[in-house]
C-alpha cells in the first residue's frame, strides 16, 4: 500500500511537472512571437519614414529645378523680347475688344435694317397725283356718272362708272400705280377681277382678267403685271374682248380719266 501511494504521488508530480513545462514553453513562444511582430512592425515603419522622406526630397529639388528654370528664362530673355511679348498681348486684347465692339454694331445695324425690310410701305394718293394707262387700247365706253350711255350687248342705256378699254384676249394688263392688292374676286359682269388700294382711300379696280400674277396682300408697283385679258362676259359679249378699268375714293366712283397722264 505505501509503494502504490508513492507511486501515485511520483505520476503527479510528474503530471504538474508537465503541465507547468508545456505552459512555460506556450508562454516562451508567444513571448517570442510578440517580439518578433514588434520588431517587424518597427522596421516597417522605419522603412515608411524612410520611403517619405525619399519623395519630399524629390519633390523640393523638382521644385528647385523648375523655379531655377523659370529665373533663367526670364534672365536670359532679352529686353527687347519682353516689351515685344507685353505690347503683342496688349495689341491682342485691343484687337479683341475692337472685334467685339464691331461685330455688336453690325449686329444692331443688321437687326434695324431687317426691321426697316419688314416694315409695310405706307401708301398716299392724292388728287393731283396721276397714274399710268393698264392696257394699251382704244376706250369703247367712257366713264359716265352723270348720263347713261349705250350698252350693245345689253341694249340699253345705264350709267358707266369705269372705263372700258377695248383690247386682245391674252393682252397684258398692269397695275396704273403703286398699291396693295386688297381683294380678287369674280363677279358676272367683269369676270376675275383685282381690286388694288392706292392710298388714301382710293382704289383701282381692274375686270375681266385671266391668269392673275397677283394675289390678296401683295404690294404692286406701276407697271407690274397683274394679269391677262380674259374672253369678255356675256355682259359684253358684243364690244368684245376688254379691260374694265374703275376708280374709286371712299367707295364712290371717279372718273379715272382725271388721273391718266
């Protein structure tokens, strides 16, 4: 009983002896361990100071370098280059704002003459004012406000408040004056027929046309065509082929024979 007693008292010892030996060699190792990642970790930022302040030195001489550059360029550079060089720039920017200052005029000059082009031409007729002929031919029937005359395709005595001139179908017809065209009808007695306004209330009016070269809104100038002599209605079927040709001042008939020079 007392060797077995020993002898388990041996195995524990034994057992603790173990136990403390494996701890101490963990804690020997983890000690070296730490040892070695500090180190490690020392010479790694020694190596980043380093690396640092290998790149600021780099960066100052660059720095030196190019400073050193500009002072002997501008050293070097003769007198004579400078002043050509300022009075170049100064010469550019006068050009420049000599180009601006221009080019606003001509835009203003540009947009008042566009805006004088779109202006309507403002029209004025007066009584002494005269007009031309719009067909060359003889007058078959006077105007006539004051006594009827003699329709032959009617047969019949009536008042004439135009002039009609006798002409060719296809002869060209113009306008007498300067106007506007302010309406293009047809009616049965004239035909197609053009009513242009001179100004001032006054208007021409021109019957018995084909193939208008005008239509409602167009300005006219004397002598512009304005159509062609159409075959004659049945209203005047038997004076033949004509132009009907009438004035008027705030709607009542004139006599265009007063105007025609």
């Amino acid at each position: 009983m007392e060797k077995k007693e020993r002898r388990r008292v041996l195995i524990h010892r034994q057992k603790s002896y173990l136990t403390a030996g494996v701890v101490t060699l963990v804690a020997v190792v983890a000690m070296m361990g730490a040892y070695q990642y500090e180190k490690r970790a020392e010479k790694q930022e020694q190596q980043e100071q380093v690396t640092l302040a290998e790149q600021t030195d780099t960066a100052e001489t660059q720095n030196t370098t190019n400073a050193d550059d500009t002072q002997e360029t501008m050293v070097t550079q003769k007198p004579d280059q400078q002043t050509e060089n300022t009075v170049s720039n100064q010469a550019d920017s006068s050009a420049l704002a000599q180009t601006d200052t221009v080019q606003g005029s001509t835009d203003t000059t540009a947009v008042y003459q566009q805006v004088q082009t779109n202006e309507e031409p403002v029209l004025h007729f007066a009584a002494t004012d005269t007009i031309g002929w719009p067909l060359e031919g003889d007058v078959i029937l006077n105007y006539s406000m004051d006594r009827s005359v003699y329709f032959a395709t009617l047969d019949q005595y009536k008042y004439n408040p135009a002039l009609i001139i006798a002409g060719a179908v296809n002869d060209r017809v113009v306008a007498a004056s300067d106007g506007q065209v302010i309406g293009v009808d047809t009616t049965a007695e004239t035909g197609q027929t053009v009513t242009i306004g001179l100004g001032d209330s006054y208007q021409a009016i021109y019957g018995q046309l084909k193939e208008l070269e005008v239509s409602a809104g167009d300005y006219v100038s004397q002598g512009d065509t304005i159509g062609y002599l159409a075959e004659p209605t049945k209203y005047y079927s038997v004076e033949g082929a004509n132009l009907y040709f009438a004035m008027t001042k705030e709607g009542k008939p004139v006599n265009p024979m007063d105007y025609i020079r």
